[in-house]
C-alpha cells in the first residue's frame, strides 16, 4: 500500500518500483462521487490489482490537472453528467402542472403558502416546496353507510348519500388554510352524519321511510348549506341524493305488507273511479247527444220559421204588388172611363145620336117608303127640333139613294 503527493512529479513516480509503484492514473475509475458543501473535493476510491499489488491513492480535484488528456476529459465528462442529471432532477421537481378544473395551493416546511395557481404548468422551489391540486369543478362525495337513530328507538342505515358540490376558485386559500386541502371530511361528511341523525331523531320510523323520506333531500341541502355559508363561504352545495335506508327485516316485511294493502285499497279506488269516471262520460255523451239533437231540432225549426218568414215577406210582396197593379189597372180603367165619358159626353150631341139612330135604320134590310113613314119615328123633342130630324133623315135618304 503506498500513498503518494500531490506535487509529486510524474518522473519521480515512473521511477519507482513496482513495489511501491501506484496503478496507471488511465486505470482510475470513479465508483462514488459525493459533494459535501461547496467546498467539498471529488473523492475517487479505486480498486485496482496490478501484479497482486492494491494501490488506494486519495486524490483532490486538483489531481486531475495531473492526469492524461484523455483521462482529465472523462473524469471532466462524468462530473459534468452528474452535475446535469442533478440539475435535471431538481428542474423536474421543480415544474409541476395543474390540470382544469383545479387550483394548485403550496406548502413550504409544512406552513400554507399564500400564493396559489391555475390551470397550467408552475414553478416552485424543488425539494422544498410541495403543492397540492384543489378541485373546484362540480364534484360528488359519497358518504357511505350512515347510522341514524329514530325517535322511537329504531337505527336504520343509508347505504349511501351523495353530495354534489362546488368550491368557488377564489375562496380555495380560506377553506384550505381552515380546512386544510382535504376540507370535504369535515364539512361535508361529518355534517351529513350529523344533519341527518338530527333529523332522524325528532321523526319517526314511519315518517323518515316512508311519510318524509322525499324531503330529506331537500331538507339536508338546506341544512348544510346555511352552515356552510356561515363556516366556509364559497363552497356550494348543488344537489343532495339519498337512498332508501335499511330497516329491521320484521319491520321491512310488516312495511312490505302494508303497501301491499294499500295497494290493494288504492286499486280498488282507482278501479272505482275508473267506474266513476266512464258512467260520468257516459252521462256527458248523453247530455251531449241530447244537446246536439235540441240544437238540430232548434235550427231546423228556425229555419223553419225563417223559410216562412220568407214565404210571408214573399207573399206580402206579391200581394203589395197585385194590389199595386190591380189598383193601377183600376186607376187606368176609372181614367178611361172617365175620359171615354168625357168624350161622349163631348160627343153624344143630340145631332149626333139622331145621327147613329138613322144609321141603325139604314141597316135594317127592310126599307118602308111612303107618305106615312116619318110617322113611325116619334119625335119627342120640341117642335123647334123636329126640322134637324128632318134633315138628317134627308141626308141618310141621300146617302142610300148614293148606295143605290
């Protein structure tokens, strides 16, 4: 074993013997690299067996200015590797990335820091800093297998109640920082399991499985989210969903037979008023039938009484207007007459009818001549007129002495 300088010149050692001769420098290899502080030097331990003879120098960084081109670039190559895997680990812990939907909240030594981030890839001091993604998309909890306990003594189970619900991004820092990041544990499943035992203790059996159970719901919605108003603002509860609860299997089956009888009970009424409901329709078809028959009977009489309206007003027209032509004609008539009396009387002159009596004899077809034939005529005229007889008794005689 021997231990060589530092400053010892390559002459000097190549002139020693093998027996105190160090392994070829080309032979080191590096098996553990260490840094210890900033100041910390590169130890290089090798195990090297040159003709049965170990050779264990301890070198500084500085001996590698000592050593061959060849040997300084690869002992100057691995420290630069390790020096870059280093940094590559830090820089891979140091960038981290925050899905959508999500804000990222960091702690250092344990202590919540007061800055946080979205969505995206962040920075953060490696090894040192630490970060946690908080949720605030819709989001359900499930709270599983709650125990509640009646007002009249009987636990009932819930398989399962959830929680839909939503943490606003702002409001993320205050409900860690009080809450920590898991801060749905203690607002929403320890107050589930709370609210609804505190329901289940002032109500029944009966009316928290059957009689109030579609209000649980809406009643535990109502509850938690008026607490957590006041608690932690910013978490909103959307929607609460409960299941059935489990019961005692004696009562289950006493439940199960009392719905079968109301069942029962409920289809007979339903049957009832399915009875009900046809003899009314029935009824109204009836009522309706007969309402449309009145109705056609109605509009047939008005028409009816409207065709004989019409029939009067036509009669009463045709009358009004016979009376109309029958009183013209009779105007016509009264006025020829009248006029046709004018005229005869203009006409009928006493010469004028001596006239037409001679032409009535003059038609006769026996003609009397002699001395005694103006006898035959009876004048009853004066004695003053009895020379114009004469006279149209000369003219007919000469109008039929014309004929001849």
């Amino acid at each position: 074993m021997c231990y060589y300088s530092i400053t010892q010149s390559a002459e000097s050692r190549s002139s020693q013997s093998h027996k105190g001769k160090c392994c070829c420098p080309a032979l080191y290899q590096p098996l553990v690299v260490s840094r210890v502080r900033a100041a910390q030097v590169l130890i290089v331990r090798l195990h090297v067996n040159i003709k049965g003879i170990p050779c264990y120098p301890i070198c500084s960084v500085s001996h590698l200015f000592f050593l061959p081109p060849l040997t300084r670039m690869a002992q100057w190559g691995a420290i630069f590797s390790i020096i870059a895997a280093i940094g590559g680990a830090a820089l891979l812990a140091a960038v981290h990335k925050i899905d959508e939907g999500h804000t990222g909240v960091y702690y250092r030594g344990g202590a919540l820091l007061t800055s946080t981030s979205g969505p995206g890839f962040h920075l953060m001091l490696p090894f040192i800093t630490t970060y946690k993604a908080v949720q605030t998309t819709l989001q359900t909890d499930e709270v599983k297998n709650v125990p509640c306990g009646t007002s009249g003594g009987v636990m009932i189970y819930f398989d399962r109640i959830e929680v839909v619900n939503y943490l606003i991004p702002s409001a993320v820092y205050d409900i860690v920082r009080n809450f920590t990041a898991d801060y749905d544990k203690a607002l929403i499943f320890n107050k589930v399991h709370h609210e609804l035992n505190q329901f289940c203790s002032v109500h029944s059996l009966q009316e928290v499985y059957i009689g109030l159970f579609d209000q649980i719901d809406e009643n535990l919605k109502l509850t938690l989210q008026e607490d957590l108003t006041s608690m932690a603002p910013g978490l909103i509860i959307q929607a609460v969903r409960v299941t059935k609860p489990n019961i005692p299997e004696s009562i289950r089956r006493n439940y199960e037979l009392m719905e079968s009888e109301k069942t029962k009970l409920l289809i007979s009424q339903q049957t009832q008023k399915v009875v009900e409901k046809e003899a009314e329709t029935e009824r109204i078809k009836a009522v309706i039938e007969a309402e449309k028959v009145a109705q056609v009977a109605e509009i047939k009489y008005g028409q009816k009484v409207m065709e004989k309206e019409t029939e009067k007003k036509i009669s009463e027209i045709e009358d009004d207007a016979f009376l109309a032509r029958q009183k013209a004609k009779a105007d016509a008539e009264f006025y020829t007459a009248q006029r046709a009396a004018e005229a005869n009387k203009l006409k009928l002159t006493p010469e004028y009818l001596q006239l037409m009596k001679y032409q009535a004899i003059a038609a006769n077809s026996k003609i009397y001549f002699g001395n005694d034939i103006p006898q035959m005529f009876v004048d009853s005229g004066p004695a003053g007129a009895s020379s114009k007889p004469s006279a149209a008794m000369d003219i007919v005689g000469e109008q039929i002495l014309d004929i001849d």
